[in-house]
C-alpha cells in the first residue's frame, strides 16, 4: 500500500479520526465553534464518509502532556473502527516562554513525537504542525519545530 492509498477515502468504510493535540485542535478563538477539525468533518461528511471524529484538544498543552494522555483517550475510541486514523497537532506550547525558556525544549518535543508514532503504530497518523504564531519570539522557534517535525 503506498501512502497515498492509505488516505484514499472509501464511502462504505467505517472511518474513525482522532484529532489530538492543543487549543488549535480544541478550535479556541475560532467563532463559529468549528475549529479547523469541525471544518475537516464536514467537509468529510458531505463527501460521503461514514466518518465520525473525535476532537481532543486541550488547552496549553505541551506535546509531552499530549503523548501521555494519548493511548487511553484514542483506544477506546479506535478499537472497533475498520479504519482508525490519528491527527496530532502540537509544537506552539511548547515553545511558549515561561522565565524566559521554552516550555519545552526541541529536543523534548522532537522525542514527544517519535514517541507517540511508535505507540500508535501501525494506526495511519498525520502530523500537522504548528502554525505561525504572533509573539516576536515564536515565529522562529515554531519554525524550528516544524522543521524538526
């Protein structure tokens, strides 16, 4: 299978989606309560797709936080799908400043992920990273991790 055909959607298969990260993912600020998962749904659901989602986002965390929590709130969710599917989105928390330092350093959020890739596995995962952020010092530091990523 190559990793297009992974994604290939099917309309008569039962696919569930796990997005898991930070307040993106929770959809915080966003107006119409959507969030970009709310959107990704329904563009999915109007093509047809047995498709259910579960949004968890939580907000000001770190991709250490969401690596721990990870398995016990996606298994359940997962176990009885045809086709189990992973969406992490994290990295802005993580180079917030507290005391003048990132919450958490590259390195860290580098192994947070290769960590969680490997206790999901073989679930097909999608990783979206961080989007630009407004402080001075985030754009480059987010840059870092979604090079990193």
């Amino acid at each position: 299978m190559t990793p297009q055909s992974q994604w290939t959607d099917s309309p008569d298969r039962d696919i569930r989606v796990c997005f898991v990260g930070d307040s993106f993912v929770a959809g915080i600020g966003d107006s119409t309560g959507l969030g970009w998962v709310g959107r990704v749904t329904a563009a999915g659901l109007a093509r047809g797709l047995r498709l259910t989602t579960y949004n968890l986002g939580v907000r000001r965390e770190t991709s250490v936080q969401i690596g721990q929590r990870l398995v016990a709130e996606t298994t359940p969710r997962l176990a009885a799908a045809e086709d189990p599917r992973i969406v992490i989105s994290c990295g802005v928390n993580d180079t917030m400043h507290e005391q003048e330092i990132p919450r958490v350093p590259l390195s860290e959020t580098v192994r947070a992920l290769r960590n969680m890739h490997e206790v999901i596995s073989p679930t097909r995962l999608l990783l979206i990273g961080p989007p630009a952020g407004q402080a001075p010092w985030s754009g480059v530091a987010i840059l870092r991790v979604g090079v990193r990523l």
